[in-house]
C-alpha cells in the first residue's frame, strides 16, 4: 500500500529538511515521491513530522530492574489507578515501557546493561516489550576470562577473540564498560578507583582495560563505539576523570554514559569530598569539542522519587547511605556485581537543583547535538517519560527562566544555566533523540526519512506547549503501520531485537567452554540465547552488519 502523508512541516536534520512536505511509503519504507496516486493520504497539516526517537541508553530489562521490582513494589502499581506512578505498569512492565515510549513517538530502545551471564533472561524481557525494537549491550570489563587474558598477555588477538565471542553468545549490539575493574578490586576492599589505580590480583588499572576494549570494539567493526561509564561518577572532581579517560581513548571512537553525572568540579581543592561540586558542563564540551572521536549521552536529571540501578558496585555502595527509602541491594557476585539503591531527587533541593541544572547546561552548551544525546539514565535520574518536559525546557527559554526561578540561589551561583539564551530549533531536538543517536549505533535504516528508511514515523500536533506536543504524538507510524492515534496505542504487535552479525572464533569458543566449565560446571550452551527461547509472539531478531 502507497501512503502519502501530507502537509505537515517535515523535519530531517540528515537531508536538510525543515519545511511544509511530504514523506512517502510503501511496505514499510520510506520511498521517493510517487507518480502514482497514493492508496491513502494522512492530513499532516499544522504538525511538525519526524523520524521515530531512538534510545541509546535505558534501563529496561535484566537483573538489577527486576530488582529493583522487588525492592520497590510501590513504584510499580498498576497505571490505571488514580494518578498512578511513573513506573506504573499494565499487564507487566514492559507493557508499560513500550507504551509509553511509542506515546512519545519513539520506536527503538537500547538497554545499555547486558551481562552475558544474565544474557538469555534480559532478552527475553526485552522481547516482553511491545511496539519498540530494542537491543542491549554486552557489558565487559569486569569479566575474570578477559582479566586473565590480560593479565597473562595474551594479545590483541585473544582480547578480540573474546569479545567477538561475547558479543555472539550474548547477542549483543554493541559493548559497555561500566568502571572497569572496579567490581574486581571491590571484591579486595577497594573503595575508589581512578584511570590508573592498580586493580589487585590482576596487576591491571581501568586504563588498560579500556584500551584492550577500545582496540577489540575497532577492530571487529562494532559500529556503535565502546559505552563508557567511567570511575567516579557522582563525585566532585568527577569531570577529571571523565577528562582523563577522554584522552586514554588516544583518538579511538568512544562514547561516555550519562555525563551529567561526571560534569562534576571541585569547589574547594583543598576538601574536594567537603567543598561540595560546581557544574563543569563548559569543561565537558570544550573537552569534546577538542575531540571528535567522542560523543556522550546526558543523564539528565528530573526531581521526584526513583530507583538507581547500576552494575558499577563501587558507587552503589558509596551512595547507600543515601537511599531513600532507607532499603538497598549490593551484589558482589560475578563478573559485574551491582546494586539497587531508592533515591529522591527532593524537588527544590540545593544539590538536586545543580545537578537537573548541569544537564540541561550540557545540552545548551553543545555545538553539536548528534554527538549530544538526551537520556536520564532511567531510571537513575529519572523516568524517561519526563523527556517532554526536558525538550520544552531547551525550546523554551521563558519557560525554563520560570523553571530556574523557584530554585535556589545555587543554580546561579554554580552552574551557567541562567545566562544562556539559546532555544533548540526542531531541527536540533530531532538530532538529539533521531539521528544522533541511530547514527551512534550503527542502525543506518532509522532517524532519519530519507529514501530506503524505516517508516518509523512521529506525527506532532505543533503547539506552544512542547510539553503537550511531545508527550502524546498525534501518529506514530511503526514500518508503515499506526501504533498511536492522539496519544492513545490503538495496534499492539512486537518489534525486533536488534543484534549485532558478528561469528564466534572456533578456537575462543573452545577456550571459553573449557574456562566456564572450569568455573561454573556449565559450558557456552548454559549461556547462550537460542532463537528457540522466544515465543513467536515476541518477535524475531535482526542482524546488524559490522563496519567495513
């Protein structure tokens, strides 16, 4: 079927496209304009048309969220009760993910926390989540196998062999590093670790970690570049550290994780833990303005109750202390570990305020808003639903002065964000959450509406209140079909889970058989993801190609 959608102000930063147009599809693609009478022409007039957003970075599936479940039952009731919470969910939480995310017009999501030992569970959730295609990224860097690779020098080529194995057996699209080697130096009582601390047992730093997996992600051809949650996040001084591995990565292509929560300076040098943190968002940018190699996803943060999930043991212990409520999770198990701790972001509070302050910073600061992408970490700063609300505040600079009015003096006091005037354009919003970050997972057929994409199609009403506009889509077209009319899910269907085409080495496979039944008593098949684990109602997996 040939359907014209007409009328509406088409916006595709990726063919310089900001103008009243048309977009053209047929089964499921977008297509050049057609000669022939279209089968069926949706009115687009007065509204703004743009690729389906895409989510680099969302905790959505796997151990830690079903965790967080169960430690915080009162954050998922059902969404049909009265005012119900965010977290809310019908018919199971990935009813809720996919719902929402699709009102948003968004139509691919990317769980950024893939253990390979947990690999088969947090793909069978993600296959739980309707409307949205989605994917995960293996996590490495506090493997014990990878560890002793390096430590015993075994090469380039075995650190390769290894990760292309993981990234097979996982179905991974892409590959994290969440404070490399800090799982395994917690596991000795280490409580801090910088780029080059040594990391006991394994005479290693997270340096050469890094490096060994910066070196791995290029030469296999992962397209998405290795995800980095540094050391340190969430302290003063943290911008150091993000700084430092910034450099480390020595040109490689390298993208940073939530860097709100790095774009943290020390008041006071003298007590940098007693001094408090000043916003350091014009060190990030010039930092990644010196370095094309690099991109970053935000994290930023909104006020309000949620739940901090993370692999990176060392600051979930750190920050238990500051839960609320006064209940948390650490696992020191193997490979990643991680924790589960309940935080407030206390609305009007002095630090909450900096730091919701230093993400919107970030973003107005950013020369570049493809290599800038929007996230809160959700939910570590809080719900991704609160995206709307983030969107109207960088369009909006009257609305964000009223927003920054009722804070505290802090904000000014430590942080830029009062005095910069610049509105995002459209063009801008949709680089942010389209073509950024497509392009920064290699998923070259979506974010833009170009011939031969995806009809992966949002349809906004255009109003004042970016809030509204964005919040509910008036259409969202997934391939070509109508999943939302008005805000409200009218086609219920499975998307695809997106992994990456890679084949395991002969040899490390047999290396790796032979070290987890040293290690476990159970071999590759125990970890592995067969297509025969999925329902067919769940959809199917589709290969994403290596770079050449």
């Amino acid at each position: 079927m040939l359907t014209r959608i007409h009328g509406g102000r088409v916006v595709d930063p990726t063919a310089g496209r900001d103008a009243v147009g048309d977009v053209w599809i047929e089964d499921g693609r977008v297509v050049a304009p057609s000669e022939r009478a279209p089968d069926q022409t949706i009115d687009a007039t007065g509204c703004v048309v743009m690729a389906g957003g895409v989510e680099v970075h969302s905790h959505i599936a796997g151990g830690n969220v079903v965790m967080s479940r169960l430690l915080l039952p009162d954050l998922y009731v059902s969404e049909s009760a009265p005012n119900g919470h965010p977290f809310a969910h019908a018919g199971g939480s990935g009813s809720w993910i996919g719902a929402n995310y699709a009102r948003m017009g968004y139509t691919t999501a990317v769980e950024p926390a893939l253990p390979p030992s947990n690999a088969l569970a947090t793909h069978l959730e993600l296959a739980d989540i309707p409307l949205l295609d989605r994917g995960g990224l293996a996590v490495l860097g506090n493997d014990d196998h990878l560890l002793q690779l390096l430590r015993d020098g075994e090469g380039k080529q075995a650190v390769r062999d290894l990760v292309q194995q993981t990234l097979a057996h996982s179905r991974g699209l892409g590959v994290k590093c969440i404070n490399a080697g800090g799982a395994s130096a917690f596991k000795d009582g280490v409580l801090k670790l910088s780029l080059d601390d040594e990391i006991p047992c394994y005479g290693l730093s997270t340096r050469k970690i890094m490096s060994a997996l910066l070196d791995a992600v290029e030469e296999i051809g992962v397209p998405h570049p290795l995800h980095v949650h540094c050391n340190n996040l969430g302290l003063p001084g943290a911008d150091d550290s993000l700084v430092a591995t910034l450099e480390a990565a020595e040109g490689r292509r390298i993208h940073f994780a939530h860097a709100q929560f790095y774009a943290y300076g020390v008041v006071d040098p003298e007590n940098p833990m007693t001094g408090g943190f000043r916003s350091a968002a014009e060190r990030i940018n010039a930092a990644m303005e010196a370095h094309p190699n690099a991109t970053y996803d935000v994290g930023q943060v909104v006020f309000g109750q949620t739940v901090t999930i993370s692999l990176d043991i060392l600051r979930q212990f750190g920050g238990r202390k500051g839960a609320k409520p006064k209940k948390w999770v650490i696992s020191a198990g193997d490979a990643e570990g991680g924790g589960v701790v309940p935080f407030l972001y206390r609305p009007r509070g002095p630090v909450s305020s900096l730091q919701w302050a230093i993400g919107l910073e970030l973003m107005l600061l950013s020369s570049n808003p493809e290599r800038t992408i929007l996230t809160t970490d959700h939910p570590n700063g809080g719900v991704f639903t609160e995206y709307p609300r983030i969107i109207h505040l960088l369009m909006d600079a009257e609305e964000r002065a009223k927003e920054i009015a009722t804070l505290p003096a802090i904000v000014g006091e430590r942080s830029g964000l009062p005095k910069i005037e610049r509105e995002y354009s459209f063009s801008e919003i949709a680089q942010l959450t389209r073509s950024g970050p497509a392009k920064l997972l290699g998923l070259t057929d979506r974010g833009h509406l170009r011939e031969g994409a995806k009809a992966d199609v949002a349809i906004y009403r255009d109003e004042r209140d970016r809030t509204a506009m964005f919040s509910r889509a008036k259409l969202v077209l997934k391939d070509g079909q109508p999943i939302v009319e008005d805000g409200e899910v009218v086609a219920w269907f499975s998307g695809k889970t997106l992994s990456l085409d890679v084949e395991a080495d002969a040899g490390m496979e047999k290396r790796a058989e032979s070290y987890l039944q040293d290690r476990f008593g159970a071999g590759l098949d125990t970890f592995a993801v067969p297509d025969a684990a999925f329902p067919e109602n769940t959809g199917t997996f589709e290969d994403v190609a290596c770079r050449a």
